[in-house]
C-alpha cells in the first residue's frame, strides 16, 4: 500500500494545471446507456474512480475506451444491455447507483445493489427512491439490491425532493428524459456537476430547462443520440490547490480555474487573508501578508461552502490566528481527519457537527493516516507547512479523487513524493 511523505517547506511557486470534474464524469459515463449512439468525453480525469465506473459500465454491456492516455472515454451501448449492476462493483463506489435512473429509462427495469464509497456517514437511498418512484418506478430492497421496475414505461411527473441531493437530481434527470411527457423536479441541486450533465444530455437531444436553480423542467422524449462533450473542471481539486499557497505562502495559478465555480469558497479565503485573481489562464492565489485569519465555515449545498473543501480548509485553518468553528452540515461523521491533524499538533475539538480550531503557530509533520478521499489530501496540505516529516499512509483513497497529486505539488516547489509499501 503506498503512501505520500511530505516535508515542510517554504513558498510554493508556479502552475498548476486543474483536471476535469471527477464528480461531473462519475455523472456523464452512465449517460452512455441512454443512447445506442457513442458518446465520447473529452477532459476526463485520470482517476481510479473513473476506472470502477468503466468496469461497472462494462459489466452492464457498454463499452468504454480510454483514449490519448486516459483524457477522452469513448463510451458506447449498442448492445444487449445487463441490468445489473453487482455489489462486488458498486460497493467500491457510491456513485455506482447513477446507473439506475438510465438503466430504468433504457430498459423498464434495473438491479442495483446498495453502494458503499468513503465512510462519511449513513449515505441512505431514500431520495433517489422517491424521484424514480414519482416517475412510475416501483422500486423494493431485496438482498442488498434495489429492484426497479418501470411497467409501461417511466412518465413525467412533478416531484419535489426532500433535501437538494447530487445525486438523485442525477438520477431523476437521466430517467426523466426519456419518459412520456414533462416532469419538474423541484428543489433540485444546483451543482454545477448537475449542469455539465445537463448541458451533455441536451447535447444528446434530450429538453431540459433551469438547470442550475431549483427548479428543472424535463421534456421527454423518444430517443437520444450521440454527443461529444467535455467534462467541467474539477473545483474541488481546483480549491486543494488553491489552498496549497495560502498554507505555504508564494503564489500558484490554478489553470483552468474559475471564480464562478468557488466563489463561496474565495469568500472565505479572502476573510481569511488570502488574495484569489482571475486570470485568462485561470485563478492566481497568493497569500496576503502575515499569518492566516482566524474563519468560520458552514458546508451547504451549491452556491454554498461545499463538503467536499471542508477538510482541506481546516488544514489552512489550524495554523491561523485565533478559533475557528467548522460546521459539517451535508454529512454527520465527517470530521475523520481531526485526530490525525491532531497528531499534528493542531488544537480541535468536534462535538456533533461542530469543529473548534483553536489556531496554533505551526504544526509537527507526524506519521497519519488517511480515512477518506478529501481527509488524505488536507493531511498532505497540513504537512506541507508543518516542521519535518509527515508520512499519510492509506493514500488510495487519494487516487480516487486526486490525480498525480505529488507531481503537480512538486512541479510548484512542494518537497513530496510516494513511498511503495510493500
Ligand atoms: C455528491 C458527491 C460528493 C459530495 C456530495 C455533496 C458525486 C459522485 N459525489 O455525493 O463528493 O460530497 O455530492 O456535495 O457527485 N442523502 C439521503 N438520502 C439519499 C441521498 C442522499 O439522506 O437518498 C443524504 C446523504 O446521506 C448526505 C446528503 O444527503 O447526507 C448529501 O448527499 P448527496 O447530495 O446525495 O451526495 P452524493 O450525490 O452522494
């Protein structure tokens, strides 16, 4: 099992280039089995993740080609199509359960077993449920599998979500545009993940309005065809990076960057002490003078501070001046890397939903491990600017989500780099 040594250094300085969005292709690759026709991927991350989503797609009948070295997925579903999709697959990955709203628009009925992903709480499949249900679906538990069926076909319906998840507006738009007649889904998400899936599906013929509020607005219709699209930048690995210089000093451009995508996030940055410009290539991050502020931070659904920065901003914020509270309002049990970055040397206290940090001058690199995707990168963060050596071991969760992450941190001055254990 590999693991990421870090040593602490002095100020970061260059360029680093921003993947496409692993959250936005997890969403995409399933869209293939819409259509008979290829869809083709362009700017895909290079990323384990994407490569369970290509085993999964595989298992089902579509085929997948990664081209010029991983950056294109040719996808295609032309033939006879399984439905379903096994647990020994979707257990590596929550996102495997995407496959069911287009498996059930497709076919009229899908077997998908409960999924697994990072250890962040309960992660239920309520919502997902209901969506699909208000289109027609009858869907029970059995074994560990959900068993959908759609008899007659899906049919548009209005239906409004409990809570704004990710994925079931995923799900719910990949079924609704091949029901019969309208559908409304109300209180949808607003990512814009959703709106590169909706920009890819309309791409693919499908009607879709609202993308991006609350309110989406699916016209049905009989067939979709094939698209080429490229995915959108990744701003979650846009916001590690950015706070790779805010952590360290010096100055980095994340290329490809966009403010529109991390404005709530560059709020907090610049309370924080930390200088955000858009440039023609992307955003320049620069620490302004003196130590970092003390912030508070809430994570909420888009336009808000998103879950998946929450780690990373606390390993800014344990060297800063003064407490910070760090409220985890997306999942419970998401403050994993707490004890590690106490190990460290930083001062929190988690009760509930709340983290207290009080701000300390510097941290001590320290052996720690990595518990899931976005609480291994914040350790290397952490150990960036902490005094000696921090080793993270368990660091394929990173590979799920970061790719060549010691190669872009080296490229900029940052002294990092992989052990192999055997
Ligand atoms: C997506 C992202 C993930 C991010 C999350 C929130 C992908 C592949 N993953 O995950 O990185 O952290 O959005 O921004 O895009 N919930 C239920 N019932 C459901 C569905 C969700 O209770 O049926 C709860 C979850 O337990 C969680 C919250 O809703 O507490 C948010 O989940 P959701 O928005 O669905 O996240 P994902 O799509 O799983």
């Amino acid at each position: 099992m590999d693991s990421i040594v870090v040593r602490g250094n002095g100020p970061l300085k260059g360029q680093i280039p921003i993947a496409g969005a692993k959250n936005a292709c997890l969403a995409l690759m399933p869209a293939t089995l819409l259509s008979e026709e290829p869809l083709t991927l362009t700017n895909a991350p290079r990323l384990s993740d994407i490569r369970t989503m290509t085993q999964l797609l595989a298992s089902l009948g579509a085929e997948v080609t990664a081209l010029q070295d991983g950056k294109v997925l040719a996808t295609s579903c032309h033939g006879e199509i399984n439905p379903v999709a096994d647990y020994d697959i979707v257990r590596k990955m929550r996102a495997s359960n995407l496959v069911l709203g287009p498996l059930l628009a497709r076919l009229g009925h899908a077997v998908v077993s409960l999924p697994g992903g990072c250890a962040i709480g309960a992660r239920p499949m309520d919502i997902h449920i209901d969506a699909l249900t208000a289109l027609g679906a009858e869907i029970e538990l059995k074994d560990g599998y959900l068993h959908a069926q759609a008899k007659g076909g899906l049919k548009g319906a209005v239906h409004e979500m409990r809570f704004a998840s990710v994925g079931a507006t995923e799900n719910f738009l990949m079924a609704a545009v091949l029901a019969k007649g309208t559908s409304v889904l109300k209180n949808a998400a607003r990512e814009p993940e959703i709106v590169d899936l909706v920009q890819c599906l309309r791409a693919m013929g499908a009607q879709i309005e609202g993308e991006g509020t609350s309110d989406i607005v699916i016209e049905g219709v009989d067939r979709l065809h094939g698209a080429t699209h490229p995915v959108v930048t990744d701003r979650i690995e846009l916001g590690t990076y950015m706070l790779a210089p805010a952590i360290c000093g010096g100055e980095v451009e994340c290329l490809g960057g966009k403010i529109a995508l991390v404005e709530s996030f560059c709020e907090k940055l610049d309370a924080a002490g930390v200088a955000v410009e858009e440039t023609e290539r992307g955003l320049k991050v620069k620490r302004k003078n003196g130590r970092i502020n003390a912030v508070d931070v809430v994570t909420e659904p888009f336009p808000g501070f998103p879950t998946d920065l929450q780690a990373q901003m606390m390993a800014l914020l344990c060297t800063a001046e003064g407490t910070s509270v760090l409220e985890e309002r997306i999942f419970e049990n998401r403050f994993m890397h707490a004890p590690e970055l106490m190990r460290m040397g930083a001062k929190i206290e988690v009760q509930g939903g709340h983290a207290t940090v009080h701000g300390v001058e510097r941290l001590k690199g320290a052996p720690v491990m990595a518990t899931d995707l976005r609480a291994s990168v914040s350790l290397i963060l952490a150990g960036l600017a902490a005094e000696g050596e921090t080793v993270v071991r368990r660091v394929y969760h990173l590979d799920r989500g970061y790719e060549r992450v010691e190669d872009k941190l080296r490229a900029v001055g940052a002294h990092i780099e992989r052990v192999r254990e055997e």
